[in-house]
C-alpha cells in the first residue's frame, strides 16, 4: 500500500484548513494543500507514502515565507507530496532516501508563511510545483477504509482556526493594492481642488 490509511491520518491530526479555499491572501490565490495539527506527544511528521525523497530544503527557521523547512517525497505513481512548515527535519531524511509509511520526517513546527504549529500537507501531481497541487482527499479517499465512506474530507474540516493559514507579505495582498489606488484618487482630488482654489483666488 503506497499510502496511509484515512483513519491514519485523521487519527494522528485534526484538519484545520482544507484544500482549495480562495484567499487572496495565499501566493497562489487559493488554498494549495490540506492543513492538520498533529496531536501525537513528539509532534513528529510522519510520511503518509512510500517512495522518494524528491526535496529537503532547511535552514528556513527564521524565515516567514513559503513553506518553511519542508520535505518533499515522491511516490512510485509521480505523486510529490509537500511537508510544509516542519520546525525540524530528521536529518537521515536526504534527496534520494527512500521512505515507507510511518518513517519519521521531521518534527510539526510554524517555519515560513505560517500563523501557529501545523503541517501543511501538498499532493502534486506529475510534477513538483506548486501549480500542479491536487486535492490530497483523493488519495487518502482511496486508501481508507470502504466501510467509511461516509466520511467525507469536509465533514472532518473543522472552521478554520489560528493555526493553519498562510499569510503572503501584506504588500502582496488586494487590500495593499486597493488602499494604494484610494490614496492615489485623493491625491488626484486634493490637486483639482487646489488647482480650481487657486484658479478662482487668481
Ligand atoms: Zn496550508
């Protein structure tokens, strides 16, 4: 089985941000991943398939941008699968290690565009980039029990809470953009009236 059960991972975290939530607030526009808060003691991030270490990236504890420190694993169908935000990664896990389901990858943390502890988990399809992000509610979907199948990926979401979300750079964002387009259209106006004052005066 290349991947963890549904029970698995709803047993090992709470959903608090589902995928594809529109959010100007997001790089991409929208929510690319799923977000769980892990409830096991060690907060460890454990690998929910087998497969490939594709991409380690670290160093990113102090940054608040992207996905922090985060590991990448590619599975045997070209599934990348994005641990995002990690406060640690386990330092046997190299580009190129293979992992099973369960190895330890790193420890749940807030590293880069992030609000509070969580795991951002990503499924890219086919290629490793952001734009090619799928809904990981299909994967588990097919590998979770068929005895649950009332179970949805919504009815577990809990409302989004502090934890979870990824914030752009506030200059990044619409309300940036809107608040410059006011100022603009007030500095137009303030120089018409003035122009139309000092006509009249002259
Ligand atoms: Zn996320």
């Amino acid at each position: 089985m290349a991947w963890a059960s549904w029970d698995t991972i709803l047993g090992s975290g709470k959903v608090t941000n589902t995928y594809g939530k529109n959010n100007s607030r997001y790089a991409s526009g929208s929510h690319t991943g799923v977000d769980l808060v892990l409830n096991n003691q060690s907060k460890t991030v454990q690998s929910y398939t087998s497969g490939t270490v594709e991409q380690v990236v670290t160093g990113q504890n102090g940054s608040k941008k992207g996905y922090g420190n985060y590991v990448v694993v590619k599975d045997d169908k070209n599934n990348y699968i994005l641990y995002g935000h990690l406060d640690s990664v386990n330092p046997n896990i190299q580009k190129g290690s293979r992992v099973s389901v369960g190895n330890p990858l790193g420890i749940m943390g807030s590293t880069g565009n992030s609000t509070g502890p969580h795991l951002h988990l990503e499924v890219r399809q086919g290629i490793n980039k952001q734009s090619a992000s799928v809904n990981p509610a299909m994967y588990f979907m097919n590998a979770k029990n068929s005895s649950d199948d009332t179970v949805s990926w919504a009815d577990s979401a809990a409302t989004v809470g502090p934890t979870g979300e990824e914030i752009v750079n506030w200059f990044q964002t619409d309300g940036a953009l809107l608040l410059l387009r006011i100022m603009l259209v007030l500095v137009g106006l303030f120089l018409l009236l003035a122009t139309i004052k000092s006509s009249l005066l002259g």
